[in-house]
C-alpha cells in the first residue's frame, strides 16, 4: 500500500527515556545504552526492559538481547516450560506438568550450549526448582555444576528467590511480566531509516494444520507438531526443529541454505530422532536426495512446513514413499 493508507502513519515518534549506561555494547569498542519506551502501548512495566533485577552483575547489551529472545520464546507457550537460550537461538526446550522435570530435559537437549546461556520460566520459581537450578550437575561428565548468565521468570516464592541467590552472585535474576498479547510493533533500524512491523504473536491455536499425506498423525504427534512449530518461530532463519514427547531433541539454524540446517539438527537429536516430529520455519525447496529426505530416512515421523514450494508434491511424494506425515500451515516463521 502508499504512505498513510493503512495501519501505519505517516509519521509517528517512540518516547525514550534512558534507563542505564551500559559498559559497552556486543564488543568491548561499542558504547552501549538501555532506553524505556514511555509510549501509551508499552506503559504498565512490562518486557525484560521494566524487569527486575534481584542478584547478580549488571545488565550487559548482549544479555538484554538474549533474555528477551529467551523470555519472549518462553511465554508463547501456554503450559509450563523452560527455555534455554545462547547467542539468542533455543537450545533447549521442554513442557511439563512440572516445571523443575522441564528444566532437566531442556538442559538435557543440548548441555553444552545451554552451559553459560539464559534459563526463562513462564511460571513462579519455587524453593524446590531453585535448588535444581543451584545444585544441577551437567549431564556431559555429571560432576560440573550447570552455570547460567541469567535466570528470569514471571515471579520468585520468597524461599525459591533466597535459594537462588546462594548459587553465585554473579548469577542475575530477573523478574518480568510478560507483554501481552496483540497489537504491538517491532522496530528495527536500517541504513538511513527503520523497519516496523507487527510483532509475530501468532500461536498454534491460529493456524490451521493440514495433513497432506495418505498418513494421518496420531493425537500425540499432532501435540508434538504444534510444540515444534513454536519451538522453529524462535529460532533464526533458516530454521529446523526437531521435537519428541514435548521437548527439543535438536535445532538447526542460521544457515544459509535449509538442507544444512535439516543436517544440523538431525546431529543433535542423534538417536532419539526416531518416531520424532520436524518443523520448518519456511518451505522446502527440494525434496529428494534434500531436506524432506534425510529427514525421513533419520527415522522423523512427522514434518510440518508452510508450504508453497513450486515442488511442494515432491515432498508430498516423498513422504508417502516412507510413510511419514506431512502437514502444511500456511504460514511461515521467518526470523532474521
């Protein structure tokens, strides 16, 4: 559309207010700050901007972007989950009924990663999940104490935040409300001017999953589908997921061609990939001898991708060959 014929004005200003004086910004040559926005739609605390913070060093640039790409990731899930996030990208992810079994499998998923990376909760941290957090042995050698840069939840039991503390002071501790849902915008700066755009709130529970194939998912696998595709809406393009029983098994991203990333997560889920589920953040362009299949001979028994490909019945074919579920959404989750 032209200029002020539809949601976006013509012109529009974003009130700031500084917060903070970093000590320098991604690396130690670049000047860094931390501004609130006082606008009308963000007024009422809310975002790893207005948290608090109970223990630890202060706030680093890259630690902002991390939490927020960790806090953000977490909160999309309604159940109660852990997400652990390094150089903003999931590495570990898990849903349960118990959030401190939760976060056990997501430090599980990719230990080594999750090692010096940002731990998320979208629900109160109590006494007994902060004792796991303190005491939690990495599964590698099952002696090294797991250390994290920063945990952050939506709120701390009085016992569970005093427990947490014990574990460093370095260690910070953040406490958020998570921004609501709808309506808001992302700004990104570009030579000469920004980019907006809608923030991408879009959940499961407004797609519609369409399976292409002769096969049809089970009630299990259809949950395990929509937990990878949340899981593949956080990870940066080009983006792969692989999920099991409601836990991240592997993920591949940042590549720049799809089939690396299929390979790359592949690695990761090792053995447990069979009878697993993979999510793609856009379609596949190649099927055969590709992405669509490597990932059926690795043993995945259900892919969900937008679809959309000009060769989309290759991998309709593909999957009906060695019986594997396709389902398409429609939609896509790019993320750069």
């Amino acid at each position: 559309g032209g200029v002020g014929d539809g949601a976006f004005p013509p012109e529009f200003s974003v009130p700031m207010s500084l917060m903070n004086t970093l000590r320098y910004g991604e690396n130690s040559h670049q000047g860094a700050a931390v501004y609130a926005d006082q606008s009308l739609a963000e007024i009422g605390g809310t975002g790893v901007a207005a948290s608090v913070q109970h223990n630890g060093k202060e706030m680093s640039y890259n630690n902002y972007l991390d939490t927020d790409a960790a806090y953000t990731a977490c909160c999309d899930f309604d159940e109660p989950t852990c997400v652990i996030v390094k150089h903003t990208n999931p590495c570990g992810v898990a849903t349960r009924g118990d959030l401190l079994e939760a976060y056990r499998l997501a430090v599980i998923a990719d230990p080594i990663s999750a090692f010096g990376g940002i731990v998320a909760f979208n629900r109160p941290v109590t006494a007994e999940l902060a004792r796991e957090i303190r005491e939690y042995r990495s599964p590698t050698d099952g002696e090294t104490r797991m250390f994290y840069e920063i945990v952050i939840a939506p709120s701390y039991t009085p016992e569970g935040l005093e427990v947490l503390k014990g574990k460093s002071k370095t260690l910070r501790i953040l406490e958020a409300a998570p921004r609501p849902e709808g309506g808001a915008r992302s700004l990104r700066q570009v030579g000469g001017g920004w980019l907006v755009q809608d923030v991408d709130d879009l959940k499961p529970a407004g797609i519609e999953f369409t399976v292409a194939t002769e096969k049809q998912p089970t009630e299990k696998q259809m949950e395990d589908i929509k937990f990878a595709w949340t899981c593949v809406k956080h990870v940066k393009s080009n983006a792969i997921t692989i999920a099991k029983d409601n836990k991240l098994l592997g993920m591949g991203s940042g590549q720049p061609n799809r089939v690396k990333s299929v390979e790359i997560s592949l690695e990761k889920a090792g053995e447990d990939v069979k009878g697993s589920v993979l999510a793609s953040d856009a379609f596949f362009p190649f099927a055969w001898g590709d992405s669509v299949e490597k990932a059926c001979q690795a043993g995945v028994a259900a892919i969900v991708h937008p679809g959309g490909s000009i060769r989309d019945q290759d991998a309709l074919d593909c999957c009906n060959k060695y019986g594997v579920v396709l389902i398409t959404t429609g939609v896509r989750h790019f993320r750069h």
